[in-house]
C-alpha cells in the first residue's frame, strides 16, 4: 500500500493568517483552530518554539481538532540551542547564566533536561489522544556537524521519552552519510526541507518523511505583489516524493510561506496536485504561486 501523504501548514495562528486567509468573523483561537481543522487534518505548531507550551492550552488544542488530526510540535528553542530570552522561560526557570543581550548562555545539561522534561509533560493531552505526531528539532545554523553536537543530538532524542523525532539542519556541514546513518540507527526522520542555498536532502532515515516547503525571501522587498513561478521547484519535489512512496508508511508535507497569506493556499494546491482531495478555496483566499514565500 502507498505511503499516506497529508498536507498542512506550519502554526495555524500566525498574524499574517489571521490577517488575510481566516474570515473576518473568525476571531478568537479557539474559532481559528476549528476553522484550519475543518479544512486540514494535520498541523505544525510553532508557538511552542517560543515558549514552553502551557498543559492548559495543550487541552484545548486536543479538544478542538477531531479525533484524526495530527499535530506536529516544534521544540522550545532552550531545546534547540537557539538564543532565548530570559523573560521568555516561566518565572521559576529564569535563574540561568545570560548573555549581554539578557539571552540564555550555556545553560548546564541538568537546566536543559528540566526544559525538556516541562515541554515533554505538557504535551500529554495530544499524546494520550494519539494526535501527537512528533517534535521537530530544528538547528540553527551555527550548530554544525563535530563530536559534541552528535552527542547532543542522541541526548536530546533520549529526553523526548519515546516521541518520534523530525530534525532539521541549517548546516550544509550535516549533509553526509555519517549523518543519515546515524538517523537511521536512531530511527529519526531528517527534514526534507526548501531553504536559501542549502543542498535539498531527499534521504529517508525513518519509516515516515517528513517535509517543509519554507518558500524564500531573496531579493523579494514587496512580498504581497511579487508573484514567483515555482513549478519546476514543485515538479523535483513532487519526483523524489513520489519515488519514496512504499518506502515509509507516511508522509507529511507543511508549508510556512505565510507571507500574505499563502500558506493555505500552497498547501491547497499540493493536495490537489498530488490527487488529495483539495478544499474549495474561498473568495477571500489568496491565491498566490505554490512556492511563493
């Protein structure tokens, strides 16, 4: 049987939607979340990249979606090594070395599994519903291949307690066989990811793939009126997706292009590509270029 593949976009709530794509009588989060799920039944959450997600809102988030959705998580930046400011941690956590910016600095491996242990347990509405489809451990750039990030990587996949784990990397440094291999062993899925000048990674290390279609920015200064033709970007992505089919038991696809609004749309049109079954777009939709972002 192939692969099922399931579409979405990356944070449901992001301004730029909640501006032009949700409808204007759409205007609490609880409304918006029904509004996305009636119309996709899988989901990144963002929000939790900026802060540890709160096990109330977690509840809510489970309450309001039907019972097939899936969301995908992304990892607090603490998790991530990216650069968090104090006031961003819970009141009880903001004890930790910063920076001159007032940004976490080196926290110790203790400090970094008690954030882990906190964003674990929060999740655990969407967990015991079987709507948590994984965490996203997203690297940024000057986290590079060597001995200590190998080791941080194995570490923190130890830290999410059995959840399933999606990374991605933002160093061409990672694109190597050392790397895949170790995935594999690990049984973690590396990002298939469209971003700036890095090499597209079209390796399969788990038995689901996982993919972010991040649009690009470059030379763009009005992005509300510049339109981008990316069909020969869809059509190489559409090749290696459909070349990984009855390889993994399934496949999801988000786009973040929120830029104006286009993430529905785009992720509209894949779905309609690949022979999904596609929403009717609104008249209020954006209807930019599949890539565009």
């Amino acid at each position: 049987m192939p692969a099922p593949i399931r579409v979405g976009v990356c944070s449901w709530a992001d301004e730029t939607l909640t501006k032009v794509w949700y409808p204007k009588g759409i205007k609490s989060g609880e409304e918006r979340l029904r509004y996305y799920a009636d119309r996709f039944d899988v989901v990144e959450a963002n929000s939790t990249y900026y802060r540890l997600p709160d096990p109330h809102l977690v509840e809510n988030w489970t309450a309001r979606t039907p019972e097939d959705f899936t969301m995908h998580v992304k990892a607090f930046g603490v998790m991530t090594r990216h650069p968090v400011k104090v006031d961003q941690l819970p009141t009880d956590l903001r004890d930790v070395p910063t920076d001159a910016r007032g940004r976490v600095d080196r926290p110790s491996r203790e400090y970094r599994a008690e954030v882990f242990r906190r964003f674990h347990d929060a999740l655990e509405p969407l967990r015991s519903t079987g709507k948590l489809g994984g965490i996203l451990m997203q690297f940024p750039p000057y986290v590079v291949y060597k001995p200590a990030s190998l080791e941080y990587l194995e570490w923190s996949q130890e830290q999410l307690g059995g959840d399933e784990m999606m990374v991605e990397f933002r160093h061409a440094s990672w694109h190597r066989e050392e790397t895949w291999e170790l995935l594999r062993r690990r049984r973690a899925a590396v990002a298939w990811t469209e971003w700036r000048e890095l090499p597209r990674v079209t390796e399969v290390t788990a038995d689901f793939l996982y993919l972010r279609w991040l649009g690009e920015r470059r030379e763009i200064e009005r992005y509300d009126r510049v339109q981008i033709d990316r069909t020969d970007s869809f059509r190489a992505w559409e090749a290696d997706l459909m070349g990984a089919l009855g390889r993994v038991r399934e496949i999801y696809g988000y786009f973040n292009n929120h830029w104006a609004g286009h993430s529905p749309a785009s992720a509209n049109e894949m779905k309609r590509r690949l022979g999904l079954v596609a929403i009717e777009p609104r008249d209020h939709w954006p209807q930019g270029e599949l890539f565009g972002g």
